[in-house]
C-alpha cells in the first residue's frame, strides 16, 4: 500500500478532474470510498429522519501536547471541582429524570382517566354510538398531535430510542438524537401517545429522555441555540459524556418501573459497552435519586392534590400478598412457559421486522404518509378496544372476593361496563383501562374465575395484532408494556389451561408470561429478573423467574438476534457486538487495507495549500502525520491528527512563513485543550488568502503521539475486539516489516471496514471457508 507524499497529494486532482466531480456522486470519487463497498441503508428511516453520514465518537484519548500540557497545569482546586461536578451532573440527572417521569405520569393519568371516566358514563347512559366517536375522537386527536410533532419538529423522537442509545454508547454518533427539540417532544408525544389508547408504553421514550437530560447537561445546554455555559468545559469530550449518558439511561428505566437496581442491571447488561466501577456507583447514585423524587411526588398526591394521579404506591403490580410454595410438579409449567415465551418471542421478533420493513417504505414516501400510517393505526386501535367488550359475556360476581364488584370509576378489577348490577365485564376489565391498569388487573392474584379463557385468547391475540402495527409509526413508542401484555394474556392464559396440575396462583403465571416473553424478544436476564422482582415486590419468584428466563433466552437465541439488534440492523448502524464472527479469524487486517485506497497522509510540517487540498478531497475524520526529511532522517509516524483539529488550525490562521517546528510557549499562547473539544466546523467556511496558501503549519502539537496501532498480520476478530473493547474511531495498521524509505504506516482501518456485513460482500469465499471448518471442528 503506497504512502501518498506532499508532494503527490498536492497535485490530488487537476482542474478538468474537478469539473468532472462536481457532476458525479461525491462517493464516487476515490477519496470518499469506504474501505468496503456497504449495503446503503437508510439511518433512521424507520422513524423519519432524514439520511445521515454515520460517524464514529472520540472515546479514545487524544494524547497530544496540548493534552499533556493542560494535564500538567492543572490544579488541585480544578481536578477536585472535575470530581465534583460529576457526581453534581449524576444527582441533576436522576432530579430532572424522576421529576419528568412525575409530569409524564401524572399527565397520562389525568387526561386518559378522564377519557375513560366520560366513556364509562356513556355506557352507563346506554349512549354506545356517543361512547365511541368520543373515544375514538380524543384517541385520534392525541395520536394526531403526537404524530405531527414527531414528523414535523423532531422525527428522532419517535420510536422507543433505545436502539440509538445502545449505538451512541457503542461509539457511533447518532446525529440529533439527544437534542433539545427531541427531548421536549419525547415528552409531550409521549403523554399524547400513551393517553391516546394505542398500543405502547413510556419505558423506552423514558429511558430516551433520560438520555437527553443527561447530553444536554454535558454539553452545558444546547450548543445549536448557543445555550451553552463556559464552566462545564470539563465535559466538552465524549468519553464523559458518554458516562452522563450511561447514568441517564440507568435513570430512565428505573423512572419507567421505579426499579433502580434494574436499571443499573438494565444499562449494564443491554445498553452500555463500556463498564467500571466508578460508573456503577454513579448510576446507582442517579437511580437512588430517581426514586426519592417518585416516593416524595407519591406520598404528596396522597391526599388527592393529584387529581387521578398518585393513588397507586411506589410497586407497580404488587403480587406480594401470594404465598409461593414450591412442588415437583409445578416445575413443568415453568418450563412450559419458558419454552412457549422464547418461541413467541423470537417470533414476534421475525414478524416485527417484516413489518418494519413495510413501515420504512411508507416512512420513506414523505410526511403526509407518515402521518397518515399513524392516524390509520390509532383508528384501528380505537375501534377494537370500543368494540370487543360488547362480545364478551357478563359474569356474575364471586361473592367470597374482598374486592369491589362490580365497579364503575377509571380503575377496579371488575368493571361494569354493559353489564347489568352485579355482574362484571371481564374483556372491558383488560381493554378499557390504561396499559399499567390492564397489566394490574391480568396480575391480579386471588382470583382464578376473573378471566374466561375466550376473553384471554382474544387480548392474547389483539395486543400480538396491535403491538405489531403500532411500532414503528411516528410517535414516542416503548416495547416493553406491550409485550408485557402479551405475556401477561399468554402466562394468565396457560395458567388455565393447567389449574389442575400446579398450585401455583394464575397472577404469578401472568408475571412468569410477563418476563418469558420479553426475555424470548429481548434476550436480557438478570436485569428483567431484577426489574421483575422490584415490580412485583415477591422475592419468593426469584427461583422460577430465573429458571423461565434462562430458558426462554435460550429458546430464542435459535431463532433469530433480539428486537433490538433486529432495529439496528434495519436502521443501517454499525453496531460492533462483543464477540467477532469465527470466521474473521480466517482474514488479516493486511486483507482488509488491500481493499482500501491509497493512504492520504500529512507531513509533520505541512503546507497550508496542502491541508486544505487533503480536507476538500476527502471526507476522512483523521490523517496520520509522518516525519519526512529533513524534519526526520527517514520516513517516522509521529502520530495522528484528526480533522476537527486541523479545522480549528486554519480557522485561528496559525501559519509560519518557513518550514520550521513550533515552540511550547507558541502554541500555548494560542490554543487550549478546550479550543480542540469544538465540533461542527466546515471546510467550506475555512477561508485563507493565496498568500497564506504558501505558508507553513506546524501539526506536532496537534498530534496525538500514541494511537493504536496493530500490525497487518493481526486477525480480524481479534481487531474487532480490541477496536470495540477500547473505543477507538481509527485503528492503524503497520507493515510487518519495515522497508528503507518505505512508509511506516500502510492504512487505517474504521468501524465500517470491520462491520461483518461489510467483510462478507468483499470476501464471500473466506466466509464459506470458515463455515466448512468449523462444521468441521
């Protein structure tokens, strides 16, 4: 692979060349190629958002010497103040979290109790028709204001989020997924969403707002409006705010179940990449916090100041008053809900995607069919949920249950509805009621006659129908309470079906349905095992729940990946996972660099001309600055430079007339460490005069003098493990023997060249070598 000198990269292109570029594709010229040809996909199509350039985060340490000298002369009074705040931004996480998951609950309370309040009294009224236009209406017009923010102001809101927050803290820059407008939005869809009827739930926008909280904290505001503030320049770097945003995600799910030991299991076993101790405590830190603020807003909306809000307790779906007794025999009825849940569960995850894909070509034909798929699927929903209690018979109350029957407000386990006194409707108990009361009233323990088997089929198979169709439209949407539900219908449902044989209550099959299906479309365990146990306030399910999710992750891991691998495939992001594929083994990184262009590097001391022909040529993010005579006797890497920093350079003018290298006290003079965490610049708005073209930047200060490097013979996988494990953006590749003269640097290699996708259009005949010898194996 040849080395491009200055001298060859200053003549990159001649006139006619750069005509002839301006009427083709800027990928179609060879500095703009990928390493390796990639399936175009289109990013975040599935939620509106327009086609982005994928790039890559800094985690990495830019070790050059204005790091080192801003190290060196930092105080104790400052690194203490560093320490200080982050554990500040850790606490202002899980305030604004907690106290945002308070408005939200309290605004979907408010506005769908009342919803069903008036629909109640129609129905009480015998006024159907009346009952469902306004059902139907208020449904529509919530769905409509949801849908058209979404859309029109910021489309990275809608979808649950968390597949471009596992991607974010994967290193990958999930453009405007955490900005302002996305978080005042995610709050407001969300409450409009959930109100609305439809199909999905607040976990998942939750643990995205609470993502957004903490970005925007660590940015010090919202850089695009210019609200920003100078003392938080401490955290102007990714790898801190990728630790803000870690705590914010832990924050999100505990404000979703009022879980905080879940929702540290929950980003360190599905979200992050990257884990330490410190983080753990941090997070737990925000987690704590999230959950004082709930219990404080509880016990204040106690006393009715609330309005419908506040009337549960800190335990969601509290079973804790069952007494669970272990036999023999009910251990095949745990192992038949594990196995039922993982199958169901992965093939949930197959008919989603089939779905999604449909829902990404509506997507990709505009706003108006975005909006349009939205109303469509809110109408559905409405008509549904109005309609199907009607066919449901009425079934008399049990006398011997402590439990009000039948009842008539927004909440109870055994609502009137049509039927006539003492007699209660068990389909409009489950339908007609919020997502969190239908998943109560399914987990109702003590009560083995509430359900009848034809009512739980028909939820079974209306939220498999609406949980289908409604993800993926233009709203804040969760996966979690939908498949909950689904759960729920199919434990509750096979509890039933096997009364006989167990001893086990019907509202613990439920939860154990509950937690199989989402561990067989999730593929998580010890978090949901948590989370579960925290929900239900039962630590006497801890031995089945463990044994259901064991084996409906297992059941599912034959099928296909989790929904949420699933999305970020079909979203195009080049999620790098933990393990390499076996067959990389097969192929060294020397395979991959022959595939790529040539090298475009920089010399220690460069010509302006020459920077601004490598910056307008190509789109690379960093260039490998190599020591040539008479700076250095033979060719030497010095380091890497990436461009953001030679942006700043040409934008401040820091230019010599001769070709010499600068002193300490002159670039300290001019830049700081901070001047270099500036992002956004565009080689467009860099402007130098013909003079300045002719005169000389010194680029060693500006140089980070230890990347990782690897050597060309190294294997793939073992490059995939390493470029993951360190959070690295470019990796460089070194000859493994040195020629005299040659050049001391063959390529570099980015997250997209070790995408397997990518590998396998390029070298299809390595894949089925590896296949035969591990059949072999």
């Amino acid at each position: 692979m040849a080395l491009l000198s200055s001298s060859d990269a200053a003549n990159l292109r001649t006139p006619m060349e750069e005509e002839e570029d301006e009427e083709k594709d800027p990928e179609s010229d060879n500095l703009h190629r990928p390493l390796l040809k990639r399936v175009r996909t289109s990013q975040l199509a599935l939620i509106g958002a327009k086609l982005s350039p994928i790039e890559s985060l800094d985690y990495e340490i830019n070790e050059n010497d204005l790091f080192k000298h801003d190290w060196r002369s930092r105080s104790r009074v400052e690194v203490l103040q560093y320490i200080i705040m982050k554990w500040t931004f850790a606490f202002l996480v899980g305030l604004l979290t907690g106290l945002v998951a308070v408005f939200i609950n309290f605004a979907v309370e408010n506005i769908a109790g009342r919803k069903l309040l008036a629909v109640s009294h129609m129905v009480d009224q015998k006024r159907f028709w009346s009952g469902l236009i306004f059902f139907t209406g208020a449904n529509l017009g919530l769905t409509m204001v949801a849908a058209a923010l979404c859309v029109c102001i910021a489309p990275t809101a809608a979808g649950p989020g968390i597949p471009e927050i596992k991607a974010y803290l994967n290193g990958i820059d999930t453009p405007n997924m955490f900005g302002a407008p996305t978080l005042i939005v995610k709050i407001i869809g969300s409450i409009a969403a959930v109100s609305a009827g439809l199909d999905l739930g607040k976990e998942g926008p939750l643990v995205h707002i609470g993502s957004c909280i903490a970005s925007l904290l660590g940015q010090g505001g919202s850089t695009r409006y210019h609200l920003t503030w100078k003392w938080l320049r401490y955290f102007k770097n990714d790898r801190d705010r990728r630790d803000l945003i870690t705590c914010g995600s832990a924050s999100g799910v505990c404000a979703a179940f009022r879980a905080p030991v879940g929702g540290v299991l929950f980003a360190l076993e599905e979200i992050a990449t990257w884990w330490r101790s410190a983080l753990l405590w941090r997070s737990f830190f925000s987690t704590a916090v999230v959950v004082m603020v709930l219990r404080g807003f509880m016990e204040f909306c106690r006393s009715g100041h609330c309005g419908l809000f506040g009337k549960g307790g800190l335990i969601m779906f509290d079973v804790s008053d069952v007494t669970v007794s272990y036999h023999p025999m009910d251990l095949l009825p745990v192992v038949v809900i594990g196995i039922f849940g993982g199958f169901l569960g992965s093939l949930y995850n197959y008919l989603l995607h089939k779905v999604l894909r449909v829902y990404n070509l509506i997507n990709e034909k505009g706003k108006l069919h975005k909006f349009l798929l939205s109303v469509s699927v809110s109408l559905i929903t409405s008509c549904f949920l109005y309609s199907l209690p009607f066919l449901a018979p009425c079934t008399p109350c049990d006398p011997s249950i402590s439990e009000p029957c039948p009842t008539t407000g927004r909440t109870g386990n055994f609502k009137q509805f049509n039927c006539p006194p003492g007699h209660y409707n068990d389909m409009a108990t489950i339908l007609l009621s919020t997502n969190d009361d239908a998943v109560r009233n399914i987990f109702s323990t003590s009560t083995p006659s509430e359900f009848l088997t034809l009512s739980l089929i028909i939820a079974f198979l209306l939220y498999c129908f609406l949980g289908l169709v409604t993800f993926g439209i233009a709203v804040p949407s969760g996966l979690f309470l939908p498949i909950i539900l689904m759960g729920s219908s199919l434990g509750r449902l096979l509890g039933l079906s096997m009364s006989q044989y167990t001893r086990i209550d019907q509202g613990l099959f439920a939860v154990l349905g509950a937690a199989s299906l989402m561990a067989g479309s999730m593929r998580m365990t010890v978090s949901l095992c948590i989370i579960f146990l925290e929900l239900t306030n039962n630590l006497l399910l801890l031995p089945m729940m463990m044994l259901v999710l064991l084996i409906s992750k297992t059941v599912g891991d034959c099928f296909n990946p989790s929904i949420y691998e699933i999305i970020l495939h079909l979203k195009g992001l080049p999620f790098l996972e933990a393990h390499a594929e076996p067959w990389l083994r097969n192929i060294s990184v020397g395979n991959l660099i022959r595939a790529k262009e040539e090298i475009v590097s920089l010399s220690g001391v460069e010509k302006v001309s020459q920077v601004l022909a490598v910056l307008r040529n190509t789109t690379h993010n960093g260039f490998p600055v190599v020591d040539m005579p008479p700076i250095s006797p033979v060719p030497e890497l010095h380091g890497m430079v990436l461009r953001a920093h030679l942006l700043e350079v040409l934008e401040k003018r820091w230019f010599f007339r001769e070709r010499r290298r600068s002193s300490e006290e002159e670039v300290t003079e001019r830049f700081s460490s901070w001047d270099l965490a500036k992002r956004g610049r565009k080689i467009e708005d860099v402007v130098v005069s013909e003079e300045e073209e002719e005169m000389y930047i010194d680029l060693h200060p500006f140089t980070n003098m230890t990347p990782y490097t690897v050597m060309e013979s190294m294997s793939v996988a073992k490059a995939v493990v390493l470029f993951r494990q360190v959070g690295l953006r470019h990796m460089l590749v070194m000859p493994k023997s040195q020629v005299a003269g040659g050049s001391p640097v063959v390529g570099i290699l980015t997250r997209q060249d070790l995408i397997a996708n990518n590998i396998k259009s390029a070298y299809p005949h390595l894949l089925r070598r590896g296949k035969s010898r591990h059949s072999l194996s």
